[in-house]
C-alpha cells in the first residue's frame, strides 16, 4: 500500500499545474510564445515570461523560462479560438531564412494542422485593450513602421498590433506587433522587451 500510495504522489507531483497555481519553485509562472508562420516544426519562440509571487512579477530569461513551461498548462490563441496544447522538447532556432539560431523555442503538440501562426499562452492569460494612450506611446517612440511591401499597401503611420496580453497579471496590456514576421513584444510604457524573428518580403 506505501509503494502504491508514493507512485500516485509522485504521478500527482508531475502532473502541469494551472496557470493561476503556484507552481514547485513558488509563485505562477505566466508565458507567451510565438507560432511563427516560417517555422513549419511546430515550435513555439518565447517572447516573455515572468513569475508573478504575492503581486509582484520577475521576469524570467527564455532559456531559463522553456523547461518550466512543460509543468503548466499551454493554450495556442488563433483565429480567436483557444485550444490546449502541450510543451515538449526544447531547443535554439531561428525562423527566419538567414541568421544564426539563437532564440530560444519550444516543441508545441496539439497545434491544429491548418494554424500557421498564433500565439501560446500560460492558461488564463487574457487579452487586454491597450487602448489609444499606450498606442500613441510606442508609435511616439519607435514609429513609423515601414515594411517591405508596396507603398501602396503600407501604413506605417498605424501601430502594427497582432495581440494584446496582460502578462505581468497587473491589469494592464502588454503588445505585441508583427510586421512581415518580426514580432516585438511592448510593455504599459512603450518600450520594448523582446523581439521575435525578422522583417522579410
């Protein structure tokens, strides 16, 4: 009966933990990851992570962020749906056609086949309205945003956004842009946090 009973506590101990749970190392661990639409292996490239402990948030560097992900539940956030998915193996890539691998992914199961890009989240994570204030910021700070297609087709007077998460748990919106394949990840303040890939086409 003891060996029984230690089996199913070490069986429990293993099993991924919501995100809104502590998880073993304290505190919850919220994440989120990028789909990239060039990168056809079903990775998922981190662009933030924090601990969230007793209201406040520690950011966490992605290579010491992949491994955690395996012990809290995912959602692939796409199309306006949501569906659960699986963090596996690790690595270093680079979904873009030239450059080094040197950003850090995650191996992602239970993407549907017809999803290309999207976005992985630690369970609960919500999306948030950055509203025209925090817009105004970044396109203040970092605007315009050309890219590469026709003049005709551009706007670069208009804030890229592909998303907008609350990843600090504070309330407060967090966006993220994408142009032509180079995601930027922007905090309440307008500045930067960490960028995704490159802009091609």
């Amino acid at each position: 009966m003891r060996s029984i009973a230690l089996a199913l506590t070490l069986v429990a101990c293993r099993a991924p933990v919501a995100a809104n749970e502590p998880t073993r190392r304290g505190g919850e661990l919220r994440a989120l990851l990028v789909v990239h639409p060039l990168d056809r292996d079903g990775h998922a490239y981190i662009l933030a992570c924090v601990r969230r402990d007793h209201g406040a948030a520690t950011r966490i560097d992605a290579r010491t962020c992949a491994p955690l992900l395996r012990d809290v539940r995912l959602e692939l956030v796409a199309d306006g749906k949501r569906v659960p998915v699986t963090a596996g193996a690790i690595g270093v890539g680079y979904p873009c056609p030239d450059g080094e691998p040197h950003e850090p992914f995650v191996g992602v199961s239970g993407l549907p086949p017809d999803v290309d890009r999207g976005f992985v989240v630690t369970a609960g994570m919500i999306e948030v309205e950055p509203g025209d204030a925090i817009l105004a910021t970044i396109m203040a700070k970092h605007g315009p945003f050309p890219d590469k297609r026709p003049r005709s087709m551009q706007h670069p007077e208009r804030v890229p956004v592909a998303a907008t998460f609350d990843i600090d748990g504070d309330g407060v919106a967090d966006v993220v842009t994408e142009r032509l394949g180079g995601y930027a990840l922007y905090d309440a303040a307008g500045d930067i946090i960490s960028t995704i890939g490159c802009v091609y086409g």
